[in-house]
C-alpha cells in the first residue's frame, strides 16, 4: 500500500503514547487513523457501522482485541 506522510495536531498525551510506541504498533495507529480520515470522505453512515468496517479492515490487518486494549492501556 503506498502511503503519503501529513502532519496532524494531536494532544500532547497522544503524542507521547504515539513517539513511545513500538514501529509495529505506530503502523497500526497509521492505519486506523488512515481509515477513519478515509472513512470522513464517503457518503454518510451511521457510526456504528462505521465503527464496524474500521474495526474489521483493522483485524484484517492485524489488529488484535488484544493489540488494541495494550495500545489503549498506555495512556
């Protein structure tokens, strides 16, 4: 998949938890950002649908339940 780098303002705790993350686990906080802006593009939807398709695309890509509660834990 061929990706474009962009700057976007986050809160200074999510920078932290974001610059302390290991290259694998940045990679898929790439991705789920990269979907939700995608998602901000199409035709409105409810967002648990929304919510549904990320969460899938995102385990297709390897995002665990388990993944996703470390990433959250940090905080």
């Amino acid at each position: 998949m061929e990706t474009r780098e962009i700057t976007v303002r986050v809160t200074p705790e999510a920078a932290r938890i974001y610059e302390a993350a290991s290259e694998q686990d940045r990679r898929k906080i790439d991705l789920l950002l990269s979907l939700q802006i995608s998602g901000i593009a199409q035709p409105p939807r409810p967002l648990e649908q929304v919510m549904r398709e990320a969460s899938a695309e995102a385990q297709a890509r390897g995002l665990t339940p388990e993944i996703l509660n470390d990433l959250l834990d940090e905080r």
